[in-house]
C-alpha cells in the first residue's frame, strides 16, 4: 500500500536547474574554466561529479577550488532570489493529494538555496518533511537520501513512491529499493531512465499512478 511519496525539487517541484548551470559556468569561466551544456549534463546530471572533478581535471589546488564553489554558491544564490517559477501543474498535483498520502521532498539542494527557492513558492505546507543536502552524508545517485528520509518517518521501500527527473535521481532511488516515476525537463530530457516505474510526460499524471498503486 502506498504511504507516501518522495519528491525531488529541482526540476520536478521548481524550475531552477538552468540557473544552477547558469551558476557553474559562470564561476568556472572567471578561472578560464569552460563548461558546456553536455559537459554539464554529463558531469552534474549523470555522474552527480560536479564542479570539484572538473576542477581536479584542470589542476586546480584546494584553495582555488575552495573560492571558486563559494563563488558559485553566492552566485547561485543571487540568481535564485530574482525568482523561481513553480513548475506548470505542481501547485494542482500537490493540492489533490494532499491528505491523501504522506509526502515529502527529498533534495541535493543546499538549505540556503532551498530555503530562498521556497520563500515564495507558498508549496512547503503541502509538505509533511523535507531533507535537504545538509540531512545526509552521501549524495544521489548514492541511496542516502531516500534511506535516511524513511529512516526518519518511520517508511519502507514498498510503502513510497519517489517522483524524479534526474538520470542520478532514479539511480537513488532504485538503490534504495524504492519505485520511482520520472518526469524529464529542460536539461534532463533524454537521459538514461532505465528501471523507472513510469515514465511521464507531465506531473498531472501522477494523481492516476497513485491509485493504481
């Protein structure tokens, strides 16, 4: 029986994952770094390597890696407080299950960055816990997250649905034994999702994937 459903946020809730790119780019190219929209999906999106491998690659040493992540992070920040779009049929979705399942979002997102994503998006009382990229030791693709968010609340694997749009997302998931739905947009569009449960092409067919579980 269906308990609850865990949501990733970028990508799936927010549309913030080009502002994100946006961010890493920019702070590579102040140290004469280039960073290209496949590299980005590749590196960021598959591999979850990020901006410290591409850094090792070009023999940076720990001091400039240090500035230029908290070069992004500022960077990042201040992109995200021009505004975030909630994602078209998010505000729908999570009003029609409210109440009806337990749910809660699962993110590599910075508390920061999150809590400036969410200052205005009025979505986190739909919500009855959240993890952010502080909660955890170990990132997605690594099945952390989604382990320790059962772990919290008392969840199995059979029990949860997780919804993602990530290649590194669904790896998480199945990790942690648990379904996962996948909704791609924008960069993550013809990644590898292997092993979904369902693939979608909007998030108003979650509701119906939840009452055939």
């Amino acid at each position: 029986m269906l308990k609850a459903i865990l949501w990733d946020n970028d990508g799936v809730l927010v549309d913030t994952e080009h502002l994100y790119f946006r961010a890493c780019r920019e702070a590579l190219a102040r140290i004469d770094i280039e960073l290209s929209e496949e590299r980005f999906i590749d590196l960021f999106l598959k591999k979850s390597e990020g901006l410290s491998a591409l850094m090792r690659e070009c023999g940076l040493g720990a001091d400039e890696m240090g500035a230029c992540t908290r070069w992004r992070n500022a960077r990042h920040a201040e992109l995200l407080r021009q505004g975030v779009p909630v994602i078209d049929g998010v505000r729908e979705v999570l009003g029609a299950l409210h109440g009806k399942v337990r749910m809660g979002i699962v993110t590599s997102c910075r508390r920061e960055h999150f809590e400036i994503v969410h200052a205005k998006t009025d979505l986190l009382p739909y919500f009855d816990f959240v993890l952010v990229r502080e909660d955890y030791g170990e990132s997605k693709p690594a099945p952390e997250p989604y382990l320790e968010a059962m772990r919290r609340n008392g969840l199995k694997a059979a029990e949860c649905l997780v919804v993602e749009d990530s290649d590194r997302g669904l790896r998480a998931a199945l990790a942690a034994g648990v379904r996962c739905a996948v909704i791609p947009q924008g960069l993550t569009r013809g990644l590898d999702f292997s092993g979904a449960l369902r693939m979608l092409e909007n998030i108003r067919e979650i509701p119906d994937l939840v009452d055939e579980l």
